[in-house]
C-alpha cells in the first residue's frame, strides 16, 4: 500500500470554475475525512467518511462544497463557482475505525489556487 | 464551540528538551493527539492520550490531564530535523462519529 493519494498536486483556476479534487485512502481504512489547511494555521475540518456515509460536513462549509464517497474507496471533493478565499491546501486522510493509536494517515495534499 | 491553544513559535538548540503546551475548551472530548508538519509536507502522527498520563515514544512523550483540560508534546534530545510545526487536535464527537480539531500550531526551530 503506497498511502494515502491525492490528486492532482497542484490547481490553479480562474475565478467562478468548479473544481474536483480525488483521494485514494489505504485500502483497509474505512474512514475518510478532508481538511482544509491555509499558511500559518492548522488543518480545518470540512466533512468526514465512514465507509460511503457522510457522517458529518463542517457548518462552516458553503453548499458550494460537496464530497462523495460513492463505492466507500475513493473519494471526491467538489467545489462549485471558485472564489479566491477559496485558495489552501486541501488534506485527506483516512483511518480506521476503533485503531485511535494510529492516528489519521494523511494524504499530501491538493494546493489550490484562485485567481 | 470548541478551541485550543498553543504557542505559536518555540526555539531550542540541538540536544535540549522543548514542551509544547496545549489547552482546549470543547465538548464531547474523547482523547488529545499530537502531529509533526514539516514545511511543504504533510500532517503526521506522533501520538494519542485518552487518558490521563504519559505516554512515550523514544524521544518524544506527550501529557493528558482531562480534569486541566491540558496537555503536552515533550521532545527530548533535539535534532534539527524536529524542526517542524506541532498541532495538538482533540477527538471530539458524540454517539458512533468522532473527527479531530487541529490548534493552530506551534513552529519549533532547532538550533546548532
């Protein structure tokens, strides 16, 4: 298992594009979550999996943010109609369910930004 | 709501011990972790206390009193590649669903 892949690595859009960003969790994980991370502060919670469920999305997060997990593997995170406050790093990570000592497995990240 | 604090810049030389504190206000608290983030990397794991205690892994330990709403990362004999960002994040949640709300970092520099 190579951990947990982000894609694609970096994302420059214009203002008012919709953009799609995809995981790929470690394969035994069944929990999956995305994160929002700017300069200088820490990771921001947006949504979390478990398995294809949405179990919990930020009340913080626009309806222009939606996520999906369809098949409970891969997951999708969408954002409609850009804007520049938009721009940070979005992390996913993945555990597994009851196994707290291990903590979350992050991805690297997908570097988005808004002009 | 809920919210941590921690310093925001720490500096210490190769080979001392450094503690970062950490203190929240939150509901539902379940345990209290702790992740290193280099510049341009990702979050990584370094420990979890659910309970009261310490807890260590080599050289790094980390400290949970739930009564203080408190703890702390202990590092000990500092190298220069621990120079790195430190969250602290609690696991909150209620009934079947729990996720992590990260602080707001602390950058450690390690010095020759």
């Amino acid at each position: 298992d190579t951990g947990v892949s982000q894609d694609p690595r970096h994302k420059i859009t214009k203002r008012g594009q919709n953009v799609t960003f995809r995981c790929d969790p470690i394969s035994e994980h069944n929990r999956l979550y995305w994160y929002r991370q700017t300069l200088g502060q820490g990771p921001e919670f947006l949504t979390y999996f478990q398995n294809e469920a949405q179990l919990e999305k930020s009340r913080l997060l626009s309806d222009r943010f939606s996520a999906e997990r369809p098949k409970g593997s891969f997951s999708t995170l969408e954002i409609q109609r850009t804007e520049q406050g938009d721009s940070a790093m979005y992390l996913c990570a993945s555990s597994l369910q009851g196994i707290l000592n291990y903590g979350y497995t992050f991805g690297s990240g997908t570097r988005l930004t808004v002009v | 709501g809920q919210s941590l604090e921690q310093p925001s810049e720490v500096t210490a030389v190769e080979g001392a011990i450094v503690q970062i504190n950490c203190t929240y206000q939150t509901s539902g608290f379940y345990g209290l972790s702790w992740y290193q983030q280099h510049d341009g990397g990702a979050p990584t794991f370094l420990s979890y206390n659910a309970l009261d205690g310490l807890e260590e892994t080599g050289r790094f330990s980390s400290f949970l009193s739930r009564s203080d709403s408190y703890g702390y990362l202990l590092l000990q004999e500092l190298q220069m590649k621990d120079s790195a960002s430190y969250f602290c994040a609690v696991r909150v949640g209620r009934e079947n669903t729990d996720k992590l709300i990260f602080g707001t970092g602390t950058r450690l520099q390690v010095f020759p």
